[in-house]
C-alpha cells in the first residue's frame, strides 16, 4: 500500500499555516472549551502517541508537554479535524480540574459584557502554589 | 472618566497576532464546536453591534459576515476572551442548524482514528443547494 492511500495516515494538513495549526481543548464531560493552543507535526505525533496533549509554544519555541510542570495533563479521549484540515480540537479529561495558568477550569473565564469583563467560575488552584519557583 | 478607565472598553487586546484573533464559535445549547476562524477589530465590533457573528476572511481579506451567503447565520448570546486576551469565544444559536460550508452542524466532523478519519453526523443540508452559482 503507498503511503497515499493509506488511511492511518490522515490527519491535519500540516502543510498550512506554516506548519503551526490551531488546537482548541475540550473538555470531553462537560463540553467546556478549556484553550486553544498551536500544535505542529511533532507535539501531533508525540499527542498520537501518547495520549497527552502535547503543544508547541510559539514563545518559547519549543514542545510545550501541557502539564509537565503544574502536573494538570490532559488525557486525549478523541481527535478531531475541521473541514479544511487546518485546525484541530482536541476533547480531553483534564486532570486537576484547570487547563488556565491563572488557576481557573478554562482559560475563557472572562465574559464581555457592557460593563466590562465578567469573571466567570472560581479558581481551582492558586498559581503561586503551582508554579513554584 | 479616562477610556483607560472605562470597563466597558475591555475586550480581546487586538495590539496582539497582527490584529487578527482566533475566534472560536461554540454552539450555546449543545456545546458543540462549530467552527474557528478570524476576528479583526472591525468584525468584532460588527459582531457587538449586530448580534451576528462576524468574522474576517483571511482568503478573500474582508468582513465575512458568516451566513450572508447561506442563510445560517450565528446569534451571539455571549463572548469570552481567554487569560492572554488573545483568543475570543463566540457562544452562538447557529441558525439552519450547520456552520459547516459543507452542510455539516460543526466543521469538525471528522474524527481522527488509527484507520483513518470517521465521519460523524450527517449532513444538515447540501452545499450545492445552498451555495448556487
């Protein structure tokens, strides 16, 4: 079989954007969206393999294994990829509750409103316990 | 009041990736994950005024006033922005029931597995239909 057709082969078009393609986390019980990061062939591959969602950071320019310092993983239950290949959502379990490094379940904790930002759920951690330096 | 000091003006931080922000749209009944695409500051401001969501096509370079074309426009109940102020989340009612230009509810309707992508969910309507020439 060419590599062409073979269907385990498929996934995201790794060719657009310069490599760099959108991934929005999900969380697979609750639906919430929890972030959106940037993923490239390998932090993909290494997602693949793992079961670890597995980024790229584009400010440290480099493989970003979320969750390799706080300790909050998140177990990939299912990939998905959108209509024109170039971005992916990942729905996840996230351990310890909080995808946000400001402590929160979701980094969309800000809602707008006329009258300003309105903050949305409670802390799950404290940052400055998390992140020790 | 100074602007600086006027909550109402608090929004994603459009100094950031060029001026133009991923916007996630997320179904607000079901929880789905529609679509992502582009907001300048123009769009989003279109889509605070309107109600609709408006989105910046980065192919055709303009204001993509999603379903101007289709019909299936999105009625925003409510917009986040994450810890960076660099991602916004539009919880929408996506009317004609897909988002998806290929007559799909979502735009992730593959999912990604050892065998191959894996189709979910039918097609609400028929792109030919709807996009005539």
């Amino acid at each position: 079989m060419s590599e062409a057709s073979d269907k385990s082969k498929q996934g995201p078009d790794f060719a657009k954007c310069d490599g760099l393609l959108p991934a929005i986390a999900q969380d697979v019980a609750t639906g919430d969206v929890l972030m959106m990061a940037y993923m490239n062939p390998e932090s993909y591959a290494e997602t693949l393999e793992t079961g670890r969602a597995v980024y790229f950071s584009r400010s440290r320019n480099k493989l970003w294994r979320k969750g390799e310092e706080s300790g909050n993983v998140q177990k990939v239950h299912a990939i998905y990829v959108d209509c024109d290949l170039d971005t992916i959502l990942v729905k996840v379990e996230q351990i310890g509750g909080a995808a946000c490094h400001e402590g929160y379940r979701s980094c969309f904790f800000r809602k707008v409103t006329p009258e300003g930002f309105e903050v949305q759920g409670e802390r799950v951690f404290d940052p400055a316990e998390v992140y020790k330096k």
